[in-house]
C-alpha cells in the first residue's frame, strides 16, 4: 500500500500532470471567449465594487474603502475554498478514465484540483491589491503573516480535499450535499460583515466560531486589515490541521486502491 507521503512526494517530482494540465483548464475552458481567461476577474470586481459598494452604502456608518478591501480578501478567499472543497467530492470520478488506465497516484487528482483553484485565486490578486491598497487601515507589516495564513489555507484545502474526494468517490451523494453546506456556510462566515457583529455569548457569534471557514479566512485578512485575531483562531487551525493529516494519512492508506472499483 502506497503511502500519501510517497505519492505526493513523486507528484511534486512530476508537476506535468498537475501544474500544466490544470493550466491547460483554465486556459480551454474559456478559449472560445473574446475576453479569454480575463472572465476569471469579472465575478470579483462585480463582488467588490458591486456587491461590496451595495452593501457599504446600506451602513452609512462603515468606512467604504475598509468595507471593500474586507470583502475583496474575504471574496477570493471563500471561492478558493468554495471551489476546491466543491471540485474535491467529484474529482476521482471526473479523471476515471485516467484511474481506470493504472494511474493510481490519486495525489495528482487532487492537486490538479487544488492548482485550478489557485490559479483563479492568484488571477483575482491584482483587483484585491486595488482595493486593500486603497483602505485606511491596511497593514503592510503583515504580509508576511497573511503569507503564513495562505500557506496554512492550501495544506488544509489539500488535506480535507483527500478526504472529501475519497467520500465523493464512495458516495457520489455527497457532491450535491456539500453544495448546500457551502451556500449555508457563506451566511455564517464574515465575508461581506465583520465579525464584530457576532459577539461570544450569542448564537450566531457560536456559530461563526465553530465555522472552519472563518478561521481559515480570518488569518488571511486580519493581518492586512488590522483586524483582531481571535487566540481560539489559532488553536482551532491547529487541531483542525493535525485532525486533517492523520485522517488525510489513514484514508489514503486504506481506501486508495478501492477508488476504482467505487468509481
């Protein structure tokens, strides 16, 4: 049995499947458009600019150019999510025809997956720095820090993305579930509010906290915007982190070589 140490090490020694392939996606999936790959930026500056200067313009109290630098961070940062932790359920069963050839290092799946994302992620960066550069409290000083968030936000997207495409490849129901979670899980993370408005001690404040998608958000953007970070933010990214690999560790152990046959 191959471990998923083994297998990421050996995709990491031949990025050609991952790293150009899902380039190639990208590239293809909009090759028949007159913008091109340039449709990528439209749904991020009509969520900032449209949707962000909406909603600035209900709370008359709210710093606009603060207001549209957290949600520009906060935008990107829950579609990388959304889309990974989406494209994760049915990612097995959409590469069968490669599985069912012999190449079983599912660890090239995923990260196919996970890079398509990013390259949505890195191409939205640009509008991003428009808008935070433009906000009051933006906090250079803490680039290094969100950079650290980023990195602790794609080790957990890959560890959870292994689990959610091996229970996608065994229950092909849970694609349309998490579907419903994700809409769900938009109201309940502070993308376009700020967290301050769900206090301890209240219901919605408890389930902000219990949110992963919060804390994975939260170390991203406080650092820039000079907003607070909750210590609990830290002890749950820990525990959610360690609770990813050894499940990430001991399903790919057990479960890889029944891919095919669930597929």
């Amino acid at each position: 049995m191959s471990s998923l140490f083994q297998h990421l090490a050996e995709s990491f020694r031949r990025p050609d499947h991952w790293v150009y392939a899902s380039w190639l996606d990208t590239v293809t999936n909009y090759r028949k458009t007159r913008l091109g790959v340039l449709w990528v930026l439209v749904p991020t500056i009509i969520y900032i600019w449209g949707i962000g200067g909406f909603l600035a313009a209900l709370q008359p109290g709210v710093n606009k150019q603060q207001f549209l630098a957290h949600v520009a961070i906060g935008f990107v940062v829950f579609r990388l999510i959304m889309t990974v932790v989406s494209d994760s359920t049915s990612v097995f069963s959409s590469y069968q025809a490669y599985i069912y050839d012999g190449n079983l290092r599912l660890t090239d799946f995923v990260l196919r997956s996970l890079a398509r994302s990013i390259y949505y992620y890195v191409l939205s960066i640009p509008l991003v720095a428009v808008a935070v550069l433009g906000a009051p409290e933006f906090q250079l000083a803490g680039t290094p820090v969100a950079l650290g968030g980023v990195l602790i936000l794609l080790l957990n997207l890959f560890l959870y993305g292994v689990l959610l495409a091996f229970l996608g490849a065994r229950f092909p129901d849970i694609g349309e579930l998490m579907g419903s979670v994700m809409m769900a899980a938009f109201l309940i993370t502070p993308v376009v509010w700020y967290p301050e408005a769900a206090p301890e001690g209240t219901l919605h404040g408890a389930l902000m906290r219990a949110n992963p998608f919060h804390h994975l958000l939260a170390v991203v953007r406080s650092p820039l915007l000079n907003e607070p970070v909750e210590a609990l933010t830290w002890g749950y990214l820990a525990v959610m982190t360690v609770l990813g690999l050894a499940g990430a560790i001991v399903a790919y152990r057990f479960y890889a070589r029944r891919v095919p046959v669930w597929l």
